[in-house]
C-alpha cells in the first residue's frame, strides 16, 4: 500500500493534469474555444489537411470522445463558422466534417498555443526526462488502447 498519496501516479496525474487543463483553458480563452472544441477543430483541421472529410463518428473515435457530445460540439463549431458538416454522398445519414477559411486559419494558431502550454509544463525536466516522459506516456496510452478494444471486443 502507498504510504503517501504523492507517491500514487493516480493521485500525481489527477493534480498535473487539473494544472495543465487549466492553463489550457487560459490560453483557448482569447481564440474563443473550449478545451473540447479546441480538440475536435484540432483534429478535424489535422484530418483535413491529410486529405481526409472525417465523420463525427470518426472524428469522435480520432479524438478519443462520446459521439453524441462530438456531434454537440461540431454543431457549436458549425455555428462559430468554423467547421460545415455535409451530407456524405455514401450516406446520407453521416455527415463530412470540413474546416472553414477561417477554422482553417485558427486552428493552426491555437494548436500553436497549446503547445506553447505543453512545452512550458515541461520545462522544469531535462530534454532527456521529457522525451522519456512522453514516450512513455504514448506506450502507456497505447497499451490501456489496447485494453479497451479488447474490452470492447469481449461484449
């Protein structure tokens, strides 16, 4: 059992993870976004200009959120001018996710900015520590991945 709770990784993620989410929050105030619509028009914008018209499912399964909250969000960012959502000419029911002029011109300022807040929460370790430090996020994030599709696949 843990003595203290700063030796839980549980406990030190929660509280490194409220700081960063508040200091991103900060930085998406003046570009008029949410941390949620920064992601889905982040991502969106991404799949975008990799030659891909994302559904909100897609979308959704890309940005690792529900699917009715996506769909929530695209809406808000639809109004904003930010994003179209058109009828996929396969399906009628799904709809193709599209960066506006102007989506397409904030989304690479804000992306900008987050990782202005990332690289800022990183300064404190040496380059060597956060590199190992993403790294191991990223098999971390790969590995409990993999759990849940095998989760999923179990139903």
């Amino acid at each position: 059992m843990i003595e203290q709770p700063e030796e839980s990784p549980g406990f030190l993620l929660w509280h490194l993870t409220l700081r960063w989410q508040r200091e991103v929050a900060a930085a998406l105030k003046p570009f008029g976004l949410t941390h949620v619509q920064f992601v889905l028009l982040a991502n969106t914008w991404w799949l975008n200009s990799h030659d891909q018209q994302p559904t909100q499912v897609a979308l959704a399964a890309q940005a690792g959120t529900n699917v009715k909250m996506t769909s929530q969000v695209i809406r808000t960012l639809e109004y904003k001018g930010l994003v179209t959502r058109d009828v996929d000419a396969a399906d009628t029911r799904a709809r193709r996710l599209v960066v506006t002029a102007a989506g397409n011109s904030l989304a690479p300022r804000a992306i900008e900015t987050v990782e202005l807040v990332d690289r800022a929460l990183l300064k404190p370790l040496s380059p060597t520590v956060a590199r190992a430090f993403i790294d191991g996020l990223h098999r971390l994030q790969l590995a409990v991945g993999s759990a849940d599709s095998r989760e999923l696949s179990d139903r």
